[in-house]
C-alpha cells in the first residue's frame, strides 16, 4: 500500500480506502484521537484509535512529537472540524519524544522561543505555513523567469569588490588570525593569502550578473548575499538572499515593466496555490491585531495586502513629485514624522514610502530618478547631472521592496562617478570593458526575497522567515 501525504489524504477529489500516512503527533487526546502531521498542509488529520486493540505500553509512546506510521481506513469523519478521518488498524512508533524535555508543546509559544528552538519549529503551524510560503515563492520566482526567456547564473559568493560601496562585508581569509604576515607599513600582506589578495563574502551578484547580461540578453541570479552590518533591528540579517535580473537593451522603463510584471506574478501564484496557509497567516495576524489601538492596527488584512498589489497598477512618480508631496503634507507639516522632509535631497525614510503608498496613491509606488549623491556609482547619470535612473517599487506596509536601474553604459562617465568616489578602476576592470566593447543601454534590479517573504506572510520579524537567521552575535545552528 503506497504511503500517501496528509494532504493528499484531505484532498476533495480524494476517495475513501484503506491508507497509510507517516507523521509527527501534534497531540493525543483521550487515548483516543491522534492528530497527525506530515508537514505537507497547515491541517492534521485525524487517526481514531479503538485502544482496546492495542498494547496500553505502545499507547503511552504516542506523545506530542513523536513519529509514528499508521495503517487503517479513511472514512468520513463523525465529529467536527475535519471532512475524513482514519479508523487506525496497526500503528507503529518510528521515533519516540520525551514528552518531559520536548519544547514544541500544543500551547502558544513566543517567537523568540521559537528562534531559540528553531530547528523545531517549523512544527508549528506558523512556521510550516512561513516556511511552505517560502518554498512556493522561490518556484515561482525561477518559474517567471524561465517563462519570460531569462537565464539563471551563479555569481561568485567569494569576490574581491564591494558592489554597493558599502564596506560592510565578511573578510574571507586563511591567513593565522593572531600571526598575519605584514608588509613593512604594518599592514596585512594579502598577497599571501588564499586568493593573493583582499577578498569578501558578496553583498550583491549585480555586477557580475551584467556581464553574463551582455552576452545572454537576459539573466538572473537568486542566490545568498552578505551584509556585515551590526543592526540587530526587525529588518536586517547578515545573511539573506537575494533576486537579481539583468537585461540587456532595456531602459529605466522596461525596468518598472518588467519589475511590476514579475511582482504581480510571483504574489500570484502564492494566492493560487497557497491558500490554506495564507488564510491561517490572516487570521493569526487579525487576531494578534485585536489587542493593538486601533490606531495601529493594519488598514488591510494580509490576503486584501497581497490582492492590493496584484490587482493595481503602479503608480510612477518622480523622486521630486514625491518630495513635493511630502513636504507639504499633514503629518510633515505637523512634524509627525520622525524624519521631517525639508528639502530635496533626503533620503527617504519606511514612513515616508508607505504614506506615500497607503496614504497618498493608495497603490503600490514607483519612485524614479533620485538624486545621483544618494544612490550607487553604477546608475545612469541623467541629462539634468544631478539625478540617476534609479527606480524603487513601495510597497503598503513594508516601503521599499525593489531597487534598480538603468546601469551607466558610458565608460567616460563611469570612470568619472568611479574617480568621485574614491573606487579603483583596477578593482573593476573587467567591469569597465562592458563599456569598451559593444557597450548598450542595460537594466536590473534587485529584490531581497525575506523582505518579499515577510510581505506574503504578515510576519514582523525578518528572522521569523529565513530557516536560520544570522545576526549579530548569533551564529547558531
């Protein structure tokens, strides 16, 4: 008999039969009622057991964590809350759990438990849905891209450039941490390193992702990025994961297209083909929400969130239309920001862009061309010369989920932003022959996926949405 998955087994097109499923025990009430979990849906189902046909020592093993594989008839359920259930005729334990020690208990747990128990809890449902939500998104992400003609590249993890300028990166290195070899001026001599010289864990496969761009038309790399920033705040990781594209011959326009399109496509499927999830997700959301001041509580519940995104277009709006508007609008006036806006030129901050999306437009946002001194050396210098064709998308509840550009084609001027900011042309040489030979008009983005996690799923915290956050001093796992 082929084992089949819980979810498999609360399919609707599903029959009644005899069946065997394998799980983990979410609880067991009355020496009667299992609730099983494979991990395959939010929902358990139900195995009744008649415990007059079992030995009372082998009843006593099924406690909450435990693994077990059951055999018996799937009939329509008699109580509430489930369609069918499974008359159990041979149960077997496949691992015990100490119901003593077992920290996943049938009980509500902090999210700061959770993350010091993280590699349980995903036994939870709120976990299974974040992470299942994950998954899904991350297939229709390859699955755009693969539809619309792109090709998928690995860029280097290990790099010696530091693509945004930052200077917030993980050294990678072989040499004696206590015992370095030093040149004369005392510093370190990298030449006797691993690689020869200075190198790092990567904050960004753009760069490298432009080379391929310029040969293959069209790519995208989806992979891990590293940001050494010591911010222990609800937004950062050290590790995170990110999705960049890059298409030759595009301008900032087809940039916001291809972006916008992508956005709607991938949040999309996760309403189509994740359901169950999201409406758990809601619900937990709505029902923590009730404690809050209504003043703070979310104008949209998470599924109306998504719904709002995928069935509106995006408003375009120039990075100084924007300043305009927030300068004189209400909560600037009356200084309820914390950041107030008085002059072109800020950086603007999450209260701004989400104002400016749930207040203003109500609509997702796209601001474009910024002022050049706020933005990377890589974007192309508009005719004005003080302001670059960048874009970012805002979205309702988080601000900024997407930057790009239309990257600098022109090797002159490149040289010149490069020269400005103090960044060696030796360091990126082969980036500055893109603009030697058959040098065009080209475009890309970037899109951290956890932030597009949170976003899809409610949660607050960018740990509650990566596997294994890494942060500062926290490594473990």
């Amino acid at each position: 008999m082929t084992t089949k998955t819980v979810a498999q087994l609360l399919s609707k097109d599903n029959t009644l039969q005899d069946v065997t499923v394998k799980g983990w025990v979410r609880t067991f009430r009355a020496n009667r009622f299992i609730a099983l979990n494979d991990g395959s849906t939010i929902n358990n189902i139900q195995c009744v057991v008649d415990f007059e046909n079992f030995d009372e020592a082998l009843l006593k093993r099924i406690t909450t964590g435990a693994a077990i594989h059951v055999a018996g008839e799937l009939v329509e359920s008699q109580g509430k809350g489930q369609s069918v259930e499974i008359q159990v005729k041979e149960l077997e334990i496949l691992g015990d759990s100490d119901p003593e020690t077992y920290p996943i208990q049938p009980k509500k747990h902090t999210f700061e438990f959770l993350r010091e128990n993280a590699h349980l809890r995903t036994r939870t449902n709120t976990f299974s849905a974040v992470m299942r939500l994950r998954s899904s998104l991350s297939f229709a992400i390859h699955k755009y891209f693969t539809e619309n003609g792109f090709y998928n590249m690995h860029t280097p993890i290990i790099t010696g450039s530091d693509a945004e300028g930052a200077g917030e990166m993980f050294r990678v290195s072989t040499l004696d941490a206590k015992n370095p070899p030093l040149n004369e001026d005392g510093t370190v001599n990298y030449k006797e390193d691993f690689f020869g010289k200075e190198t790092n864990l990567t904050v960004s496969g753009q760069l490298e992702a432009e080379t391929y761009a310029m040969s293959l038309g069209k790519v995208y790399t989806f992979g891990p990025t590293f940001r050494a920033e010591n911010s222990n705040t609800s937004r950062h990781l050290a590790e995170f994961w990110m999705i960049e594209p890059e298409v030759a011959f595009m301008d900032l326009a087809g940039n916001m297209d291809l972006a916008e399109d992508f956005l709607k496509s991938v949040l999309g499927y996760a309403l189509e083909n994740n359901k169950e999830d999201l409406e758990f997700l809601d619900k937990r959301l709505q029902d923590a929400e009730k404690s809050l001041p209504e003043a703070e509580r979310s104008p949209m519940n998470l599924i109306d969130k998504i719904k709002f995104v995928v069935d509106n277009n995006f408003k375009r709006v120039s990075y100084t239309e924007a300043i305009d508007i927030l300068r004189n609008c209400k909560p600037n006036k009356k200084k309820k920001f914390k950041y107030l806006i008085e002059e072109w030129g800020a950086d603007l901050q999450s209260e701004h862009e989400r104002y400016l999306v749930e207040k203003h437009f109500k609509c997702p946002v796209i601001l474009f061309d910024y002022p050049a001194n706020i933005k990377a050396f890589y974007m192309r210098l508009n005719e004005d010369g003080k302001t670059v064709r960048a874009m970012d998308i805002l979205f309702p509840g988080i601000g900024e989920m997407v930057g790009g550009s239309q990257r600098e084609e022109r090797l002159e001027v490149l040289k010149e932003k490069m020269k400005a900011l103090d960044i060696p042309e030796e360091e990126l040489w082969w980036y500055l022959d893109l603009r030697k030979y058959g040098t065009a008009v080209h475009s890309g983005f970037g899109l951290g996926f956890e932030r597009l996690v949170m976003f899809t799923t409610g949660m607050g915290n960018i740990r509650d949405v990566i596997p294994y956050p890494r942060t500062p001093q926290n490594a473990e796992f």
